[in-house]
C-alpha cells in the first residue's frame, strides 16, 4: 500500500506549531506598536520644550523668563516656532485646542524647559 499523505497526528501538530508561531508574532507586534506610540509622544513634548526654549531666549521673553514662566502652545505658535496644524498623538487633536504648556525654570543659573498640561 502506498501511502502519500500525512497522518492526523502530524497535522495536528503542524498546526499547533503554526498557530504557535502566531500568537509570538501578535504579542511581538503589539507591543512594537506601544513602543512606537510611545516614542512619538516623547518627541511631542520634546518639540514643544525646545520650541519654548527658544522662545525664552528672545528679548521679549528674556526678561520675563529669567524668574521662570510658563509658555503656553498659543504662543509658540504665534512666534512661528511650531506649525498650527501639528497634533497631539496621544488623542489626535490639535495643540492650539489644548492646554499645552512648557514651564521655565532657572535653577543655579541652569535653565530648564518642562512640558506640562
């Protein structure tokens, strides 16, 4: 008799393997996502530190940063250091709709540019 087929057990175990390797890729993809996410809020909030930053070092702000001030996204907007349209990734929406704020501080005569909500 000539058999050229697979038994059931080695199908069954063939798909076992299969869905296996499956649920480790999922896992694998999900968290890759998270990591991803998490990488492009920090460079969010990064922005607008810099951006305030900037803004502080320019004579109108200079004198009024030097004790520490908060700068608000309304207003690195209106000085050109963001664009209007640039959103939040956390929830998707535009910063000029939101609260978002950098808070300067002076310690030491080091400063420091803090996002804060």
């Amino acid at each position: 008799m000539n058999n050229k087929g697979f038994t059931l057990v080695e199908l069954i175990v063939t798909i076992g393997i299969m869905a296996l390797v499956g649920v480790v890729i999922a896992a694998n993809m999900t968290g890759m996502f998270a990591k991803e996410e998490d990488n492009s809020v920090e460079a969010f909030k990064k922005q607008l530190e810099d951006a305030a930053c900037i803004l502080s070092e320019r004579a109108t702000y200079r004198n009024l940063c030097q004790s520490g001030c908060t700068i608000n996204a309304s207003e690195l907007i209106s000085n050109g250091l963001i664009d209007e349209n640039i959103k939040d990734p956390r929830n998707n929406t535009k910063i000029k709709d939101g609260g978002y704020q950098v808070k300067i501080t002076w310690q030491n005569k080091v400063k420091t540019c803090k996002f804060s909500e």
